[in-house]
C-alpha cells in the first residue's frame, strides 16, 4: 500500500511540474506590476495593452496565415506519401518524409535560410510557409500511415469485388476511413506550424515577424506582463479549439493521440 | 461446359510457389469446397477467381470467356471475406445497397430490393444500424445479403464461420446450406476446417502445398482417400507402414512389421513388393474383449493403452505387439453402461478387409 | 481454344504505364517538395562545411573556372578547427551531457506517472492523458518563459534560497541564466515527449503477466524489475530518442534561459550563421550535430530491434 501511495505521489508531482509554470504565467497577467516576476494586486491592464499592440495583433495574423497555408499543403503531401508508402511499399519516400523529425531544428532553420540566400529568395512570410511544409509533412504522414495501417486491407477488395473501380474504390471507401486521420494530421500539422519558433527565426528575415518570434523578442529585450496576457488568451485559444473539436469531431482527436 | 474453369493456373510469391498448376472445373449451382491446411494455397486460389490476383500461368475461364485478366468489378463473382469488410462508415443498407449503386441501378429499385433481401436473411428493420452494432451472426448475415443482391454468377467465401463461436457456427452451417439450395448460385468456400467442408458440401478439392491432391464427393474423400496426407488430414486414420506381398484383383497383402501378414484392398493399381501405408479409420475397427473373426476380417490383439471419453463416443488407444498403437471407436450406446473397457484390459480388434485401405507413399 | 502457357500481363501487380503514372501522381508531389525543401538545403550545408567564408558574409565558391581552367577550393580547416580548439569540443560535450541528463530525469519523471495513467481504469486514462497533453498545447516559448518567472531573482524561489544561503553566509545565487534554468527548461519542454510512448507501451502489458508474477511468488518490486520493466523497453527507447535529439539541438531553451554560462551547441551555431556569419564554420558544426543526432537515432533504432528480439 505504502509503495501504491508512492506511487500515486510520484504522478502527483509529476502534474504539479507540468501545471504550476502555466498557472503562474496566467496568474501573472493580471499583476499590476511592470516586472512579470512580480505580483501587485489584479489587474486586466495587459489586456488592454495587448488589444492595442498593433505590432502583436499582426505578428498573431501572420502566425495564423502561415498555419493555415502550411497545414494545408502538408495534409496534401503527407497524405499522398502515407498513401503512396503503403500502397508501392516504398522505402526512400519514408525516409525522406521522417528525416526532418530526427534533424535537429537548428539544422533545418539554418539549411534553409542558407538555401533561400543563395537562391535570392526574399525572406519572409513564403519562406516561412516553405519551411513550416517541410517539417509539418511528417507529422501528418505518421498519423494517416497509423490510420492506414488500422485499415482493413479487404475493405477495398471487397468495393471492387462488388463492382467499384479503383477511383471509387478511393473515394467511397478509403477516403471517408481516413478522413479522420487526415483531419488529425492536419489539426497537428497547424498546432506544430503556429508553434514553431527555431525554424521560424531563422527563415523569416528581419521584416516578418510571427506570434512567437514576438513573443522572443519581448522575453529578450522588454518583458512585460503583456506576455503573460498574449500566452494566457493563446491558451485559452487552444484550449477552445480543442473542445470544440472534441465536441464536433471526437474522432479526429483520437487519430491524434 | 462448366461454369467455372480453371486452366493450369500458378501463382508464385517469389520462389514460393502458393499455387501450382491448379486444373478445375465447377459446375453451376455446385457447392464447392477447397479444403487444406493454412499456407497450402486455398485463399491465393480463391483470391485468382476474385480477381485480386492474376496467376502467373494459366487461365481462368467463366461461362467459357476468359477472366483472366479481368479486373474484380468487371467478374460477376463476389466475396465473402473472413473479416465480412462491412464498411464501417455506412449503414447495413448502404452496405447492402452498395453493389447495386456501383451498378447505377435506379434509386427507387435500390430501396426496394434491399429491403427484400435484409428480410431474406432475417435483418428487416435492422438496415439503419452500423456494422459495429451487429453481432457476429448479423453481420455475416449482412454480408451474405450484400453478396448476392445483385444475383453474382459464384459466390467465394473464405473462411466465413472462422470467427463465429461452435453453436453459431453450426447454426450459420444450415443456413448456408439451405441458402445455396434457394439461391442455386455457384458457391466456392474455403475452408480448413474439415468437419465444414464435409457438412456443406456437393465436392470437395484437398489442397496441398498448392495442389489440388484429391477432388471428390465429401463421402468418397472420407471413405476413400488416395494419399496418405488425405487420409490423415480428413477425420483420423490408423496408418500402418508395410510392403505389398501378394495381389489376387482388388485384394492384397501386407506384411506389415511386428504384425506379419494383413489383408487390405487397394483402389489403384498395386505392384508386388511396393511400400505404402496400411489406413484404417477408427470407427471400422471392431472392438471387444473377445472375437471371433469372420471370414475376410482382420484379426489382431491388443491391451488398452489409454482412453478418451467424448460422451457420444469413447476413443480407445489400444497397443498391439510392438508398441504400435491403433485407435478404436467405440459408441456409448449400450443403456447403462459407462465403459465397457479399463486401461490394461486385453481386448480384441477386427475390421473387414475392404475397410483397410492400401495407399502409395 | 488453346491454353497460352506464356505470363499474362498483370493488370495489379505489375507496372503499367497507367500504373505507373499513379505512383508518381502519389508519391511524385511529396518527394519532389522535400527533395526541394529538405534534401538539398541539407546536402548544401554538408558541401558548404568544406568551403571557406566569403569575404562579405556567407560562402566563398566551392569551385571556379577561369582561364586556368577549374578550381576546386575544398578543406577540411572547419572540422580540424572544431577538433583542435578545446572551445567546440567542450561545447559538444556539455550538450551531450545536458541532452542525456535532460532524458534521464525525464525518464524518472514520466515513469511513475505513465504507470499510474496506465493502471487506471479504463474511463479515466483519456482524461488523464489529456491532462498531460493540455500543457503541451501552449505555446513552446511560453512554457521556456514561465521557468523565466519562476526562477527570476525577484521570484519567491530565489528569494528564499538566497535567504538560507544567506543566513548560511554563502554568496547569492542566481538560479535564472544558468546550467541548472537550462535543465529545468528543457525537462520541462520534453516531459510529454516521455511520457506519451511510455504509456502507449505500458497500456499494452497485459494484467495477467503482473498477476501470474505474483502468483509465482514474485514480489511487487522484483514484478517491477523482472516483468513490467524490460517490457517497458521499447518505449523507454522511443521516448528516449523524441528527448534526447531535440534536447541535443535545443536553441531556445540555452538561449533564454541560459545566459552564458548555460550555453550549448545551437547557440553557437546561431551566432555563426548570424553574428559572426562565418557559414562554413557554423556549417560544419551544425553537420556534426546533425551526425551526433542520426548516431543516438540509429543506436535507438537499434537497441530496439534487439530488445524486439529478446523480448517477442
């Protein structure tokens, strides 16, 4: 009993670690005080500083573009690799859509910016779009492959046994069963997108800026608890997003997981 | 001409041969079984006739047009899987209405035939529900219904009573049976299950290895089995290893070691001298603890060695000379009576002549 | 009519033109963009670690023709510097030790509580799970800052160690923009990463191995270490390569939460390619990394193979 309770604490502290950093970032936008470190009574001023840092507002707009764009391609290419790996069993093509999650980011963000120098590429919002692709296309290959391999293979032998061509057989069949994958891979493609900040920082040139890149530069330079109200009102997005997900589309989330 | 004909097909998986020049012919409204042992290249055959798969050599012909290269949806002929592969994501009547939708048939015919053919197999109303609401029976029951809406020429069905549990199995067994009756459409089932494929069946084709080794009425291949793996993969058979010694017609003679001379029939031609195997199934072999043995019987003692008590039937494993066991059957019919033998008794074995099969090595 | 004994053509299994034209319609568009995108900026980076500096920034050209005819202006220089100059040596080291420290605690960390998701019943381990997950939704840089607060010199945690290392007359510390804010960061950032194929793995052990231990006489510890354990392997690798190679490569946990005392590889790379802008140099030791990176990746791959093996 004594070694369950252990047990039991050991998870509990786990937890703690995990949510009292978070707690105290959403606690500390409502800090009167100019230090983010510092409590001094609540306050909803950050906010309304927030509502009115233009710069912010179009860092988060660009944030979202870019997922947007990203996510979307990546569902297109990762979708067609999962399909394709499984369909010719491939080998290279796997290989080459999973390389980028055992690069480390430093590499990627730096290769690519040398890349877009030397071939005169403006850096800005279409780079960043550029490189978000190319990492986001692993993360939705992996969760439609996992789908696909979950797929009962004589589901579309038994479509054409009954009189589908193999186009019919893709959309009647294989497309409405992976859908859920697919909407999965691309939830998590634009979660990882608008997350991002080593790739970002480095490929998006000095003119563009994105939610976290502002966010770095505030940490870095002037740290005011108006990043605490950016991170709270981003989690609570987040958070939003996902239980409406989970209400609209609960079979979506568990591809995810 | 037959409905289905198979030309020489073989069907290799690299050096693995799954399918060796398989020569076939089904007729129309036959029950055919394919029965073996996993990996001996039933379901690659089945997989042939489907369409899923085109053989290396050979031809496949329907109604006498070749097939060979036809694609599934263009072969009247469709499959009942082992895992059913109802689509998960529509209703038992879409999954039901599918092939006739694939085949453009009008919408309001649509309705109507699949309301039929799920009263058919006893689902009517249960057509708004989604496959994983339906239990084993159901759903195979489905996808029967689906099969046969559109009238396929064959029917294939691989291994379809694999998943269900022995009452429902047995159970899903008749209605097979009556259901071809009714429908008369060619069916070819796969199967490894011996007991199945002797109950179903009008013929049955013992694949081996990726051969066809024996092909016949269920009783002729029971009774008479032409080779030693036949004989011991059907039902159970005493085997007894021995050199052919003298032949007058149909009747031969054994010597079989530690045994000495045992009289056996052979329904191939047999060369003096030749060594084969001496088969002989359980419940041909009187048992008692005396005989008297009648003309043209063969006669041998032995001691119970071991038994197995199956409530309708007790199988004695009785030792002859030389250690050699021989397995007896024995019907509990008497009234009152447990068991009429005990491990140790001496008991006496005899089976006719003609029910000693001689079979080549 | 007449057998044809010849191979049919095969409409499935073999390549038609048709055949062929969908495969590339599938697997053309994904291997085009990363070949594009991935593939070639890599296989850049491996040339340029040969080149030397441009004059203004960036790379000299790795070859030339001029009326001499070709030149090629190849050397090894960047490597033998990292090799030579104790500098980069050091640097690599510490962020192996960091990367390796960072799993370890993570494994420490994530084991009991993959246990107790996996141990519950079943209704609760989504919910459970999910409250793992949920921190893992906000923003990346968000969580590196929230350790800038706790561990901020005006913050209640370093204002009481001060205190008793004050009273113990020891000189202030400053936990912020240090190795020890660096190590919190970054198990903080890869905790999930642990935890989640740990418990993908633990979920799948089945109960009855544990009950049929106890049965035979196994007790609840030595059922740990003998049963529950080496069955865990697999994802104890798994989760131990998703922690270790971004941890190796971290750039932005040492960059905010380090300062100089707490600074690893990715930084250096970073002033490289965009302080000192010497790009062969930062090439070379962002190719090494990248080596180091695939090494731990293969050795992972590897381990778990064999424990594939030894374990069914």
């Amino acid at each position: 009993m004594a070694r369950r309770a252990a047990l039991y604490a050991a998870a509990l502290v786990a937890y703690a670690f995990l949510y009292v950093p978070l707690v105290i970032v959403v606690l500390f936008s409502f800090s009167a005080s100019h230090l983010g470190t510092r409590w001094a009574g609540f306050t909803l001023h950050w906010y309304r500083v927030l509502l009115h840092d233009a710069a912010m507002l179009h860092a988060a707009w660009n944030s979202v573009i870019i997922a947007l764009a990203a996510s979307l391609a990546a569902t297109v290419f990762g979708t067609l690799a999962a399909l394709a790996t499984r369909k010719y069993r491939l080998r290279f093509l796997p290989v080459l859509v999973l390389a980028p999650l055992s690069t480390p980011d430093i590499l990627q963000g730096v290769s690519l910016l040398v890349f877009f120098v030397l071939l005169n590429v403006t850096l800005g919002l279409k780079s960043v779009m550029l490189a978000h692709i190319s990492f986001c296309i692993a993360y939705v290959a992996i969760v439609v492959s996992s789908r696909l391999a979950g797929m009962d293979p004589s589901l579309v032998e038994a479509a054409r046994d009954l009189g589908a061509s193999p186009w019919k057989g893709f959309w009647l069949i294989t497309l409405p069963l992976l859908a859920p994958g697919i909407m999965a891979g691309g939830l998590l493609a634009f979660t990882m997108s608008i997350d991002d900040f080593v790739i970002t920082f480095f490929t998006a040139g000095a003119g563009t800026t994105t939610l976290p890149l502002r966010i770095y530069t505030m940490i870095k330079v002037a740290v005011t608890p108006e990043v605490n109200a950016v991170s709270t009102l981003l989690m609570a997005s987040t958070l939003v997003l996902v239980l409406s997900i989970s209400k609209l589309a609960p079979q979506a989330l568990k591809g995810m997981g | 001409m037959a409905l289905l004909e198979i030309r020489k097909a073989t069907r290799r998986f690299g050096h693995f041969v799954a399918v060796r020049e398989v020569s076939l012919e089904i007729e129309a409204g036959e029950f055919f079984t394919l029965l073996g042992p996993s990996g001996c290249g039933k379901t690659t055959l089945l997989r042939l006739i489907a369409g899923f798969d085109t053989p290396d050599e050979g031809r496949i012909l329907l109604d006498g047009c070749d097939i060979t290269l036809t694609p599934p949806e263009r072969r009247p002929v469709h499959t009942i899987f082992q895992s059913y592969a109802l689509f998960p994501h529509m209703t038992v009547a879409d999954n039901v209405a599918f092939p006739l939708r694939m085949a453009r048939v009008a919408h309001g015919e649509i309705r109507v035939r699949v309301a039929q053919a799920l009263r058919e197999v006893q689902l009517a109303g249960m057509g708004e529900r989604l496959p994983q609401e339906l239990s084993g029976g159901q759903k195979q029951r489905v996808a029967i219904a689906r099969a046969l809406i559109d009238r396929p020429r064959v029917l294939l069905l691989d291994e379809p009573l694999a998943a269900l549990d022995l009452k429902l199995r047995e159970q899903m067994q008749l209605e097979l049976i009556t259901l071809q009756r009714l429908v008369g459409i060619t069916f070819v089932y796969v199967t490894h299950d011996q007991g199945e494929a002797l109950a179903l069946s009008h013929r049955i084709g013992v694949m081996n290895a990726g051969r066809i080794v024996q092909l016949g009425a269920p009783d002729a291949v029971y009774e008479f089995p032409q080779t030693r793996f036949v004989a011991d993969f059907i039902g159970t058979c005493n085997l007894l290893e021995g050199t052919v010694r003298r032949q007058t017609g149909a009747r031969l003679t054994l010597e079989v070691s530690g045994l000495g001379e045992l009289a056996a029939s052979a329904r191939t031609p047999v060369q003096v001298g030749e060594r084969g195997v001496l088969a002989v199934r359980p419940e041909k072999v009187r048992i008692a603890a005396q005989i008297v043995p009648a003309p043209g019987e063969v006669h041998l003692q032995g001691v119970i060695h071991d038994q197995l008590y199956l409530g309708d039937v007790t199988v004695y494993k009785v030792e002859l000379a030389g250690g050699r066991l021989l397995e007896a059957l024995l019907p509990n019919s008497a009234a009152g009576v447990v068991k009429f033998f005990e491990v140790g008794d001496h008991v006496d074995l005899a089976w006719r002549a003609e029910a000693a099969l001689f079979l080549h090595d | 009519m007449s057998i044809s004994r010849g191979a049919p053509k095969r409409p499935f299994s073999s390549m038609t033109s048709r055949a062929r034209l969908a495969r590339w319609a599938l697997s053309g568009p994904p291997l085009t963009f990363l070949a594009i995108f991935f593939l070639i900026p890599t296989l850049i980076m491996a040339l340029a670690s040969f080149g030397w500096p441009g004059r203004e920034g960036g790379f000299s050209p790795l070859w030339y023709h001029d009326a001499a005819g070709w030149h090629f202006d190849f050397t090894l220089g960047n490597y033998r510097d990292i090799f030579t100059l104790r500098l980069f040596l050091v640097l690599y080291l510490r962020s192996l030790g960091y990367a390796l420290a960072t799993t370890g605690f993570c494994l420490v960390g994530a084991y009991p509580l993959s246990l107790v998701i996996a141990r519950a019943r079943v209704g609760y381990r989504n919910l459970l799970l999910l409250l793992v997950i949920v921190p893992f939704w906000s923003n990346f840089l968000i969580r590196i800052y929230a350790w800038m607060i706790i561990l901020g010199p005006q913050a209640a945690l370093s204002r009481g160690i001060n205190a008793v290392l004050g009273l113990c007359g020891i000189r202030a510390v400053n936990l912020l923009f240090s190795p020890f804010a660096v190590m919190m960061g970054l198990v903080y950032v890869s905790l999930p990463f642990m935890i989640l194929p740990l418990y993908a793995n633990l979920e799948k052990h089945d109960p009855a191995l544990l009950e049929a231990a106890r049965d035979l006489g196994a007790s609840a510890w030595s059922c740990f270490w003998r049963v529950t354990f080496p069955l865990s392997v697999p994802g104890v690798i798994a989760g131990a390569t998703l922690v270790f190679v971004p941890a190796l490569g971290a750039f932005a946990v040492p960059d905010i939460l380090g300062g100089t005392r707490g600074i690893m590889i990715g930084n250096v790379i970073e002033m490289e390619f965009l302080q000192a802008r010497d790009w062969p140099f930062g090439a070379a030791l962002s190719i090494i990394l990248t080596i180091l990176a695939l090494g731990a990746t293969g050795i992972a791959a590897w381990a778990a193979r064999r424990g594939i093996k030894a374990y069914g």
